[in-house]
C-alpha cells in the first residue's frame, strides 16, 4: 500500500459517518421536550445537525488516532 495514510483517512471519513447518524437517530427519538422537532415549531435543523457533526467528529478523531497507532506499530514492526 502506498499511501495508508491516506486510506487511514478515507476510512475515518465514512466510519465517522456511523456515531454521527446514530447520534442524530437517537436525539430524534429521544424528542421528549420538543429539542429537534415539534408539531408546532417544525424542525431544529442548526441543532440537530450540530449534533450530527459533534458525532461524526468524534468518531473520526477516534478512528484516525487508531489507524496511525497501527500504522506506527506496522512500521514498527517490519523494522529488523
């Protein structure tokens, strides 16, 4: 593989995708005071999707530091 950074990358961007949505999934559901979406207030779209982008964030913060620690420990260990 050439370039694993940038496959590391790649992979953090859709893997991040699966905390983001669950988390939007969950706040929509969990909808007890009106917070994202109301009969009569319609939609709250700036804080459901901030919530979206918090979860993507973090999923893809995580994902990336645990693709370059197995990358450094590859490289680590092809070493002589």
């Amino acid at each position: 593989m050439k370039k694993p950074w940038l496959f590391c990358a790649l992979l953090s961007l859709l893997l991040g995708t699966v905390p983001g949505a669950a988390l939007m999934w969950i706040a929509w559901q969990e909808n007890s005071q009106c917070e994202i979406h109301c009969a009569e207030l319609g939609i709250d779209w700036s804080y459901w999707l901030s919530l979206g982008a918090a979860g993507w964030a973090l999923g893809f913060a995580l994902t990336m530091v645990l693709g370059a620690l197995l990358l450094v420990l590859s490289r680590f260990l092809k070493k002589p």
